[in-house]
C-alpha cells in the first residue's frame, strides 16, 4: 500500500514531463506542469503513511496554494499572450520582445 502511490506519482510525474517537451501549445504545457506539481503532491502526501510525520498534509496545503497561484499567474499570461498574437503556438512566440514593446 505504501508504495504504489509513489509509483503512480512517478508514473504521472514523467508522463507530464512527456506532455510539457513534446507539445508546442501554451496551455498543454501549463497543464503538464500542473500534473507535475500534483504528481509531486501524492508522493509527499505518501509520506505520512511512511514516515508518520504531521509535516507532510502541511506541505501538500502549502504546495496546492503555490499550484493555485501559478495557474492564475499562468492563465493571465496566456491570455494576454493569446489576445496580443492570436495564437499559442510555442513555436511562432520567438519575436515576442518586438510585439510587447
């Protein structure tokens, strides 16, 4: 029991890891790193049944604020990116100094 989750969590971490280098839109990326960070999650949160410590739930509440925080940060950048470039193309965002001057 107590190490089938740290499996699927290293399972789901280097799937997302796949996800983030193999795509080139900008949202996909951001949703791999977002399955990175919860990939991250279940293995610290597998830490209480291995160490039996109080600490790991308090990590996992700090890490799902920090999450919350990057894809609001994230998402806004997305879309000013998207409504200044009409795309999200990784790809075509290489001359992005110019256009945001």
């Amino acid at each position: 029991m107590k190490f089938e989750f740290m499996i699927f969590s290293f399972i789901l971490f280097f799937m997302s890891m796949v996800v983030f280098f193999k795509t080139t839109n900008i949202i996909i990326m951001l949703m791999g790193i977002e399955l990175m960070v919860n990939a991250l999650n279940i293995a610290i949160a597998n830490l209480v049944w291995i160490k039996y410590s109080f600490f790991p739930p308090v990590w996992v509440m700090i890490i799902f604020a920090i999450t919350a925080a990057e894809a609001a940060i994230g998402l806004a950048l997305i879309i000013v990116i998207a409504k200044r470039m009409k795309t999200l193309d990784v790809k075509k965002l290489s001359n992005i100094k110019e256009i945001f001057k």
